[in-house]
C-alpha cells in the first residue's frame, strides 16, 4: 500500500510518498519535493542554534545537553515553566529516578560549588543538591558553549519515575531561580546570540523517532524559523508578565462551541514542561460537563474518557477555544485536545488541585508553535506545521479504558509553592486586569 500525504508549506506544497515496510520497522519515508524544502529553510536557521528532541507519547520532549570538562550528556526537559537548570549528580544513582548519565562533580574540571543546598518544588514532586556552576554546551546545531552557568547538581529527587530524561533546563524568569542567571541570561550575556528568543515546535509523532517524522521537534536559540516549523507567516504576539517569573499570557475568554464558560481566572502560563492543560477546578469541570453533553463521557481517576466510537464519534465533540492577549482565538479541535485509543477519547484537559491560573502544556504547543521573546516580553503563536508522518496514538486496544499516558504524565513547570503571586495589574489594550490572589 502506498499513499501521498501533502501538505501547505509555506507557498509550495510539498509532497511525501508514504512507503509502511514490514512489519515492525519504521515507515520509510522518501521526499520528494527535498529541494524546495532545504531552499525554504537553509538560509534562516543556519546561525541560530537549535536542538532537536525526542518525544515521548507526546507527553515528553526531551533534548540533549552536554555538562563539565569532559562534557557529559544529559537528556533534559526544556520546560518554561521553572528557572532552574539540575542534572543528577553520581550522588543521585541511588537516590533518583533512572537517569543515562550521573555528573561525577569531582571529575570536572570546569566545576565549581557555589555553597548552597537547595530543594526545588514542582507540581509533580522534587529534587535537591548542592548550587554548582558549570559549563554547559547546548544544541545539536551551532552549538552554544555557556560558562558558569548556575545549576544544581542534584543528589536526590522524589516522584521523577515518569520523567524519561536526566534532568530539567529551565527556561522561565530569574525571579524563580533566585536572582541567579538562567540559561538563557548567560546565552545572551556572553553574546552567543544576538536576541534573547527562543522558539518550540512539538511535533505529533507520538512514539518519539524523529528521524521518521519531519520536521523534528526542536528548540531554536536565538530566534525562529516559520519557514519549517509554520502552516504561514501570521504570529501572534502578546504581552507576557516576567514579574510572575513566568512565561504568563492574559487568557480573556474561554469558549466551548461558541459558547463562553464562567470563569474567573485570566491567567495562563505556557509551559511546554506539562503535557497536558490545566485549568482551574471550576472551569475544568464545567469544560468537562460540556464535552460529556455533546456525547457520553465518564471521569478516570480524575480524567475524562469519552465514547469515540460506540455510539459517538471524535467529530461530535466540541471545539474549545482560548481567547489570548488582546483576543485573538487559539482554537483546540476534539482531534487534538483527546487522545484517542480504540473506542474511547481520553481529555488531554484537567483539573488543577488548587490554584487559578491556567497552564497551557505540550497539546496546545503541538497546535502553535511557541516563540518567546524575553527582550521585548511577549510570546507568539503561530500554526505549527503538521508532522509528515504521524505514528497516532490509536492502538486499538478496544475496551481500555486506563488511560496508559498517566505513565508518562509530566507536571513539571509549576511549583505550587511558586504561584503565591502577589496582587499585581496586567495592562492589554484598553482593559485594564487586577487583584489576582491564590
Ligand atoms: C572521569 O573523567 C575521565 C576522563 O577524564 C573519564 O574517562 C571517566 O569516565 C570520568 N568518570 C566519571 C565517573 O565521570
Ligand atoms: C569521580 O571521579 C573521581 C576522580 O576521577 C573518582 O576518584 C571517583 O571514584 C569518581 N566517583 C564516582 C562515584 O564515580
Ligand atoms: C568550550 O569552551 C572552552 C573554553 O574556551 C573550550 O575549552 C572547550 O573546548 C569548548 N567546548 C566545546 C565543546 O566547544
Ligand atoms: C535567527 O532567527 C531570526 C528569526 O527569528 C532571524 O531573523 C535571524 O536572521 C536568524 N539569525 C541567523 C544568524 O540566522
């Protein structure tokens, strides 16, 4: 069997020849069209460093960073949703998650200690070490050389089992790693890029070999490359609240069908560190009562599975869209916000414990490609381009209906300990937003 898959990009439209060969080895995939695309994207990115990720389930991507003199690999989140960079120390072989690589601190020559235990919180456990400085490469491409870069080389760490990688570079605020230069601060402070941006492209290959899927998911410093990793040129900028520490947007409406919800929180962080959405208790059960209204539904150990396949179909389901910035509508089909596994749908939607922001993780990031922009604090979306071959997520498992990606479930970016804020005024447009408590 042999299919064509096309699709737009950019103003030519490219063309892929599907070939599924035998059982058990990866769809070969073979371009046709090869030459348009390398035009399209060489002259963009070529100076502008980027990495390329795995993805897990897409519930994870991870990418490779390289730490100490010698370097030593590390598989990291790339999370904007906390500040801290931590890799596991050979301290942790015991005391952490299985990781592929431990930091031997006293076998680097560029280590330094700088004094200090610190215990970091997130929303799905935590990790604790000694406050390091280190040298840091990063990207596949170009890559960056850091020196000194401010870490913690991490001698414990507790409920990290789902996470498959090393550890975790944060790309959010200085305000969340005490006053100490992120990454991203350093990249620009020692002029390796010109911009402090970066830009996020999470691809939907769902079983994580990139090389069958184009374009890779990926990570560009310095910049962005709409030519790859864009349907078109349009993005959308908004302002962004580094006085939350966070990458935060202003969510101003949220509508299920063109109808809107009640809701009282009109904050959203963007975090490509927690695979799913997360919204406030209220909010997340009365978008839940609205998708169950249009089928059947039933909630799994707090998440919604639905009927895609008995007596309902993916289709009949709503569309929810999230108004943000000044208003612009980022719309979430049922084909992207469920995943699909036989004849049920599971929410990639839930509930926060506590806590009234929203959190917008990897399902929304896999529809927009993510620009952050830390000079001019603003974020942009723009309609990611679709993967060329999508591994999807059916697996006809029939009657399952244990949502398998708990597994791989990750919450990193959110501290709740973080989201004490303090009442502060947002500005967008002529609407002037206030009093935010938790
Ligand atoms: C220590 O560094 C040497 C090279 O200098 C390397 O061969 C060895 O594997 C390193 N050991 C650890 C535990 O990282
Ligand atoms: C770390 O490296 C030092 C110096 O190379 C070596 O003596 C020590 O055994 C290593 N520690 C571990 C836990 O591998
Ligand atoms: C990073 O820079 C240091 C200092 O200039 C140099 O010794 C090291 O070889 C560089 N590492 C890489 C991988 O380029
Ligand atoms: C980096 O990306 C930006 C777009 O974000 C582009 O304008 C710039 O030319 C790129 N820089 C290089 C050196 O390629």
């Amino acid at each position: 069997m042999r299919f064509l898959l096309c699709w737009i990009f950019a103003l030519a439209v490219t063309c892929y020849i599907v070939i599924p060969l035998e059982k058990s080895q990866p769809m070969k995939m073979i371009d046709i069209n090869s030459i348009k695309l390398a035009e399209l994207s060489l002259n963009l990115i070529d100076l502008n460093t980027s990495s390329y990720f795995e993805n897990v389930m897409n519930m994870q991507y991870s990418g490779k960073i390289r730490l100490g003199t010698p370097p030593v690999e590390f598989k990291v989140i790339f999370d904007t949703g906390s500040s801290w960079l931590w890799v596991p120390s050979t301290n942790c072989r015991t005391a952490c998650h299985p990781c592929s690589n431990y930091l031997n601190t006293s076998n680097s020559s560029s280590y330094k200690s700088l004094g200090e235990k610190i215990t970091l919180s997130y929303g799905m456990g935590f990790a604790q070490g000694d406050l390091s400085q280190e040298r840091v490469i990063i990207g596949d491409r170009n890559p960056l050389n850091v020196s000194n870069q401010a870490f913690i080389s991490v001698n414990q760490n507790k409920d990290f089992e789902g996470m498959q990688a090393d550890g975790i570079l944060g790309l959010a605020f200085r305000k969340l790693s005490k006053g100490y230069n992120t990454l991203l601060d350093n990249i620009k402070l020692q002029g390796l890029i010109t911009n402090k941006i970066f830009s996020v492209y999470f691809g939907d290959n769902f079983f994580g070999d990139s090389k069958i899927t184009s374009p890779n998911s990926a990570i560009i410093f310095g910049g962005y490359d709409l030519a790859s990793y864009a349907q078109n040129s349009d993005i959308i900028w908004m302002s962004v609240f580094p006085e939350t520490g966070y990458w935060t947007v202003l969510l101003t409406n949220i509508k299920v069908d063109y109808t809107l919800i009640d809701y009282v929180s009109f904050l959203a962080i963007v975090d490509t560190g927690t695979s799913l959405i997360m919204a406030p208790k209220n909010e997340a059960n009365d978008i839940m009562m609205r998708i169950h209204q249009k089928g059947q539904c039933y909630l799994a150990f707090g998440f919604l599975v639905c009927d895609c396949g008995i007596s309902h179909k993916i289709t009949d389901y709503p569309d929810i869209s999230f108004e943000l910035g000044s208003g612009h509508a980022f719309v979430l089909k049922p084909e992207e916000y469920f995943m699909k596994e036989g004849l049920y749908c599971q929410l990639l939607l839930t509930s926060l414990q506590k806590g009234n922001f929203w959190i917008l993780g990897d399902v929304f990031l896999r529809k927009y490609y993510s620009i952050y922009d830390a000079e001019n604090s603003k974020v942009g979306f723009a309609l990611a381009a679709k993967s060329t071959v999508v591994v999807t997520a059916d697996f006809g498992f029939g009657s399952s209906i244990l949502p398998m990606f708990f597994l791989t479930l990750l919450f990193i970016g959110s501290s709740i300990l973080y989201y004490k804020w303090q009442e502060f005024d947002v500005d967008e447009g002529a609407t002037r937003y206030q009093r935010i408590h938790v």
